[in-house]
C-alpha cells in the first residue's frame, strides 16, 4: 500500500483566518447542542428527535455564528479585563 504524494494533502488556511473559524466551528457546536438539549427538553425522547433537532439546528446556526463573530470581540474584552496579563518576556 502506497502512501499520497505530499501534494495531495489538504492545505491549510493561512492564520488571518482564525478570527473568523473559531467563531464559526464554536457557534457549530454550541448552537448544536443548545438545539438538541431544547428540543429534547419540548418534545421528549421520540422517535423523530433527530429529525427535530436537526431542523432546529439549521434554524439557530445562522444566528449564532453571526451572534459569535459580534460577541467573540466584546468576550475577549471582558476576560483581558478580568484575567492577568502574561508575564512580559
């Protein structure tokens, strides 16, 4: 068995990016899991809580990434303000 050539592995994003993908992989979790804890929460342990789930999912994600990527800005913020400074050098 062969191993792919080094040209083939996926190339990663430059580091410019992770203001925008932390939020966005965050706000995929939490709002995953909000979505699932509410739904199981209104409609009880069914047989379709999948599906329900999902559906509210795809209603709260394309909320809560836009809501993180205003929010994570003023949190950063508020935790420099609550947290000492790394030492210097």
């Amino acid at each position: 068995m062969t191993s792919l050539p080094m040209t083939l592995r996926p190339r990663r994003l430059p580091t410019a990016a992770a203001h925008v993908l932390t939020p966005m992989i965050l706000s995929f979790f939490m709002s995953g899991v909000v979505s699932l804890i509410a739904t199981l929460r209104a409609t009880g342990l069914t047989a379709d809580l999948p599906v329900q789930a999902l559906h509210a999912w795809m209603l709260s994600y394309p909320v809560a990434f836009p809501a993180a990527l205003v929010m994570l800005p003023i949190v950063r913020r508020i935790v420099g303000l609550l947290v000492e400074p790394p030492p210097a050098g």
